[in-house]
C-alpha cells in the first residue's frame, strides 16, 4: 500500500518487479486524479486498487505500508499520527518501509541538510536521521529489519520496519 502514492508511479513500478503482486495507492482524490492511467498505461490497471483519504486520520488494512517521501513532510506530531494509523490498521506482523533521504546521525556535510532547510521553511517539515526514525517508529512497536542505501552520491535511504 503506498500512501501518499500520488500518480502511482512507484507502486507501478514495484508491480512490474513481481507479476503476481498487487496494490494500493492511497491518497487524498486530487492527488490520485492521473494515477489509474498512470497504472494502465503500464498495463497493471488490473492489480491495482486507488483508495482515497487522509493519512493523519486512518489507512485501510495492509501487509506492507510504503512511506516514499511523505514523512519529511510532517512534525513528529503528525508522523506519530500515521504510524499508529499502520499499527492500527496493519495485518499482523505488517511492515512499514520508509523511503527518504536521511540526515547524518553526527556532524557531517550532507545534502540532506539542504533538503532540510527547505522543507522546514516551505511545508513545515523536517529530514530525520536513521535514528529518529528508529525512535519514532519504536513508540508505535515497530523494529527496523533493513537499512538500505540507494545511492553512492545522495543519501537516500530505504528503512524497513517490522511490528512485533
């Protein structure tokens, strides 16, 4: 389930890496406007499924929750919201995976600083490191299962979180 999916294109991409998988893209209705051609037009219209709503309030129940993006939209106030709607409405043993780029845990240069500075002046938001996330996402029983770096030059991550 991909929330705050969007057009959907990382789900479309993620189906088209297992044929026998299917999914969700769950966001507000404005913002899934282009998001059932964006599936067709990949020939995977057929195994995906667009629900609309709002994060902050609840999610519909799921195995796996991917965050791509979306949390350094939020104060940890509105995050923590999110995560206990997926705890809430996961399927036992659900999974969250975050997708952002991750502030150093000490003092050292990174573009994820400057990413930083315009999300807290332009939505409020914020970067975090590997280890506010872990912290954040411990709070509503999650435990992080894998930490994978994306790319050599920009420190986007892939954090996997397991509940239980």
């Amino acid at each position: 389930m991909d929330l705050g999916g969007g057009r959907g294109t990382l789900l479309a991409y993620l189906l088209g890496t297992d044929p026998d998988a299917t999914g969700v893209v769950f966001d507000r209705v404005e913002a899934l406007a282009e998001a059932p051609q964006v599936l067709a037009g990949a020939g995977l219209g057929g195994r995906a499924e667009f629900i609309t709503g709002d994060f902050l309030r609840e999610v519909p129940p799921g195995d796996l929750y991917v965050l791509s993006q979306v949390l350094h939209n939020w104060q940890d106030e509105q995050v923590r919201a999110v995560l206990g709607n997926c705890r809430k409405a996961g399927r036992p043993g659900n999974s969250i995976m975050v997708i952002e780029l991750m502030l150093p845990d000490g003092p050292e240069p990174s573009l994820a600083h400057i990413m930083d500075l315009i999300m807290l002046t332009t939505v409020g938001g914020r970067e975090r490191t590997r280890t506010q996330h872990e912290e954040l996402m411990a709070e509503e029983g999650y435990h992080l299962a894998r930490d994978t770096p994306l790319a050599r030059v920009l420190p986007w991550r892939i954090l996997e979180f397991q509940h239980g």
